[in-house]
C-alpha cells in the first residue's frame, strides 16, 4: 500500500511559505509515498515540485470556481478560477482528472464550496474530502462522511498542509497507482487516516500573506 497526502501547498499559494526542499524533507520524515500538490489557482508549483522531488507527485490545482473551492487531482495544465462549478469540473474531465471536493461543509473559511453547488456537483465527484486536518470543527468532518456515503463515494483524507508539520497529518493509503485510471480503479479499496491539527497552525497562513502583501516575499 501507498501512503499518499492528497491536500499540500507550496510558496506558489497566497497564504504558503513552505520552500519545495522543506516539503520534501518532510515527505520523507512522515513515509509518506506521494504527494499531491494542490495549490490556490496555481498549478506551477506542482510542476516545479515534481521536477525535483524522488517521490510521485500528482499534478493537482485547488480551484476557486465562481461557488468555491473544488480540486483537479493529475491535471496537465492550469485551470483558470472564476468558473462556475459545472464549467470547472468539465475543465478537469478534459483533461482527464479527478474531482475531489475538499473540506466540504467547512463553516469558517470563504472560500468553501457553497451548499447549493456542493449538492449539484457531489455526484459529480470521483472523491470527499472526509477528514481535512484545518477543519476545526469535527461534526463538520463528520458531515463531510456522511455526506459522501450518501452519495456512495470514495472517502479521502487530506491535511492541507501549509507548514511543513501539517504535511502527512491525514492521508489515505491506497494500493500502487501510475496514472488517474489507476488511481481511480485503487481508490474504491483506499482506506483514510490522520487528525485534525492545532488551530496555530492557521495563524502561519495569516502570516505569509501579508509577508507577500508587503512584498518580502518572492515567489
């Protein structure tokens, strides 16, 4: 079996510092097997990260559609925001992706996909963020199971990782992939693991956006 974190930033994200050696790194001290890099309305870094890393890296965006945040899992090249949720998902199909829907009933960030558009593209989705490690509050990850053995879909788990100590505090193992197909095919037998994090990890989030609003920050 492949432990795999399936919800990471890089520095290419807004609200993300963490350098691509940092990531590594940490990849390697959690065991982790492959990595899924799932930056703000950016794909770059997923590239970047898997053009140095010895370990797979599956070329994912998280994408802002004009109803909130939906993931393309083993994409090839960047999807645009602003979409509508439907639009999105095509964009992801094309390509031939996979639809994760993260943190799904999240009552706290904005950026969360609104209820309406989550009950009209749920079924469209190949996988539920179940178990997202920033989501503060348990019952809304507990929603977030049901709501996907409701719709009888694969449950996965993520930590949405923007520090290096996030990274591999939920995952799934799965048994070995090479592409989406593959990947798709394994997930039904995938199986979730991992926790909720400590609410400071939030606040570096905060940090490293207004380093790069102030500009001391490159990227």
């Amino acid at each position: 079996m492949m432990k795999v974190e399936l919800h990471c930033h890089t520095c290419v994200s807004k609200d993300c510092l963490m350098s691509y050696e940092a990531i590594i790194r940490q990849v390697r001290a959690r065991g982790l097997d492959a990595l899924a890099i799932t930056d703000h309305n950016r794909i770059e870094g997923a590239f970047e990260l898997a053009a140095r890393a010895p370990f797979p890296v599956i070329i994912s965006e998280e994408i802002r559609s004009s109803e909130g945040e939906i993931i393309g899992h083993f994409l090839t090249e960047f999807i645009p925001p602003g979409l509508t949720p439907e639009e999105t998902i095509e964009r992801i199909r094309a390509q031939g992706g996979l639809v994760n829907i993260p943190h799904p009933f999240d009552s706290i960030r904005k950026s969360v996909i609104k209820r309406d558009a989550l009950y009209r593209v749920g079924p469209l989705a190949d996988m539920i963020e179940v178990l997202n490690s920033r989501v503060i509050r348990k019952r809304e990850n507990d929603l977030a199971l049901a709501y996907a053995q409701q719709l009888g879909k694969p449950a996965v788990a993520g930590s949405d990782a923007h520090i290096p100590y996030e990274i591999g505090t939920a995952y799934i193992e799965i048994e070995p992939f090479t592409d989406a197909e593959t990947f798709q095919h394994n997930l039904a037998r995938a199986t979730w693991h991992g926790k909720v994090g400590p609410i400071w990890t939030h606040g570096f989030s905060t940090w490293a956006k207004w380093r790069k609003r102030l500009g001391s920050v490159k990227t």
